[in-house]
C-alpha cells in the first residue's frame, strides 16, 4: 500500500514540483492550494502519469478556517511527508504596506506550516516514520523584511525538531533555495530584470536536491554552489553589511 504525502501550494512552481516527485517515487498526494480547478488539473495528471491516488484539498492558508481544514485532514488520516511550500512575497515596504497583507504573510509562511508541523509529528513520531520539508529561504540569512524573518523562523524551527527527534526515523530539513524559475516574483510584481542568469535555478533540480538532503538527514539544504556561496559569505560578513545588502535587493525589487 502506497504512503500519502501532502503538499501546499502544489499547483505551481517548487510545490508542483514536489508533488511530481513524490508521485515518482510511488507516494500517492494530497495537494492544497486556493485554486480549484488548477488543482484538480494538477491532480489529474499525477493520477494519469504515475498511477497514484490524489486527495484535493481547497484551502485559503491565510485564514484560520483554510489551516484548520488541512489540519483536521492530517490528524484524521496517516499522512507520511508534509511538505510546507505555500508562500507570497509583499513588494512594498515594511512601512508603507498594509497591516492586513503583512497579518497574511506571517499566517501563511509562519502559523500554517507551524501548525500543520505540530499535527503531522503526532502520528509520525507514534510510526516511528516520516518526512517534513519546510520550503524557506536563503532570505531567511539576511534582513529583507517581513518575508526575511518569516523564512528565518521556519529554517530555525525546523533546526530545532530535526534536533529533538534525533535518533528517530522521523526527518525535519529546511529547503533554502535562492531565485527559482516559478510565478513567484511575477505574482509580487517584483522586477528581477537585473539579476545574472546564472543565479537563477530550475525548480525540479532544486526539489531533487532538497528530498535527497532530507532522505540523508541533512538539516538545512542550499541547492546550487553559488547560494552556498552567498550563505557562506553572509554568515561570516558583520551584520551591518548583511542588513544593507539586504534592503538593497528589496529596493530594487520594488522598482
């Protein structure tokens, strides 16, 4: 009998990309998102493709009934990896965005994957199985903002489980990828027009890499040498360089 993984925002970009992946490896999948019918596509195709079972789940993460219904679906059937991807960028500054929009971001980057972690380690840790994937970011490492810290709690809380459960066979790693080729930025109006090419990364690598990293037992996964480079260099700068950087690249993303 196949396991179930479930994925947020798996009908585009990096979630997608999971959930092709572990449909590939024999999991069937229960995909969350807002988006009906791009959802049900999505799972139609996983079902045509691979031969697996595909739960859909609509769900608003933002809102407290959206993360109440994935929760209540973890805690009533036996879900083996989770992994936490939805997530939105803000183009506007910390001061001159809506408090409205900022209350979203933590809900969805920080409360939801929260929540849904502390539900689904129930029955992993009662099986003695599972995997946890928390989509954060090389963002996390530097100051830019709300998004900044959001992903910043995540790597950390993730840390911090991968700890506890030592010695388990329950896995917890942080995916921290850089600038990936998705609807990320165009859905935040974000210009990216003067970026290298070179520090793009193609979604599908990158999944690949992080699920191989939490098979392994690896706690934080940086695909691509040249944001190893840039975690290596950000961790060792002093911070007063780190924080300029950092709102730097924001500005420029909201031009």
């Amino acid at each position: 009998m196949k396991s179930w993984a479930l994925v947020t925002g798996a009908t585009a970009g990096i979630g997608e990309s999971f959930a092709r992946l572990l449909a590939a490896n024999n999991y069937n999948i229960i995909l969350v998102a807002r988006d009906v019918k791009r959802l049900e596509e999505r799972a139609a195709f996983l079902r045509s493709t691979f031969g697996v079972e595909t739960v859909v789940i609509k769900a608003d993460l933002s809102t407290d009934a959206g993360c109440s219904a994935v929760e209540d679906y973890i805690g009533a059937n036996e879900v083996d990896v989770l992994i936490n991807n939805a997530g939105f960028g803000i183009n506007k500054a910390f001061t001159a965005s809506a408090l409205s929009a900022e209350e979203d971001l933590l809900n969805v980057l920080v409360r939801t994957p929260m929540r849904l972690m502390h539900v689904a380690l129930v029955g992993m840790k009662a099986r003695n199985k599972g995997v946890i994937i928390n989509v954060s970011s090389v963002a996390g490492f530097i100051a830019g903002g709300t998004y900044s810290a959001s992903k910043s709690y995540l790597t950390v809380l993730s840390e911090s489980v991968h700890t506890e459960l030592a010695g388990s066979r329950v896995l917890v790693s942080a995916l921290c990828p850089g600038f990936t080729r998705t609807e990320f930025h165009q859905r935040g109006r974000m210009s990216m027009k003067g970026l290298p090419t070179f520090m793009w990364l193609d979604a599908d690598k990158l999944v690949a890499a992080s699920w191989r990293d939490a098979l392994a037992g690896k706690t934080v996964s940086v695909p691509g040498w040249q944001y190893r480079v840039l975690t290596f260099f950000i961790r060792t700068l002093p911070r007063s360089i780190v924080r300029k950087l950092g709102m730097n690249l924001r500005r420029k993303q909201r031009r």
